[in-house]
C-alpha cells in the first residue's frame, strides 16, 4: 500500500513540472522585453553621430538589445520573472 502511494506521488511531480515549465518561460519572456524596453528607454542601441555604424546599426541594434535582455533576465534579471511566475502558478493552481 505504501509503494502505490510514492508512485503516485511521484507521479504527479512531473505533471506539476510540465505544467510549470510554459508558465516560467512566459515570465522570463516578459521579464524579458520588459528590459529590452528599459535598455532602450536608457540610450543603449542609439546611432552615434559621429563614426557610427549607419543603417545597418540602426536595424541590428534593436536585435543585440533583445539578446542582451534575454540574457540578463536569464541570469536572474530583476526578479520580475519570479514574481510573475508565483503570481501565475498561484492563479493557475486556484482554477
């Protein structure tokens, strides 16, 4: 009785996982582009006047701001995606 007890329990932890698994990347998505819009908002990605890179600078900018973000919230960020997270699991877990 008890080992069919552990199975199942040891059944639901992947279920619960796989289920998690969407919610954590849509938090980091979103922590995600909220920092790309800061970088932006911040000057990072902005032609130079003088010796810049052109048009060219101008449309890959936009791209090395994203990965520089992704990267950032990867690394822990600013903790938004863990709240988001939380905050989503919760909701989710109430329904």
């Amino acid at each position: 009785m008890t080992s069919s007890i552990s199975t199942i329990s040891q059944s639901k932890v992947p279920a619960t996982q796989a289920l998690d698994a969407p919610l954590r990347k849509a938090a980091m998505d979103l922590e995600a582009a909220f920092l790309a819009e800061m970088l932006k908002s911040a000057g990072l990605g902005k032609s130079r006047d003088s010796m810049g890179g052109g048009v060219g600078e101008d449309q890959f900018s936009s791209l090395l701001i994203r990965a520089q973000a992704d990267q950032m919230a990867q690394s822990g960020g600013i903790g938004l995606a863990e709240s988001l997270f939380e905050a989503l699991k919760e909701a989710n877990h109430e329904r």
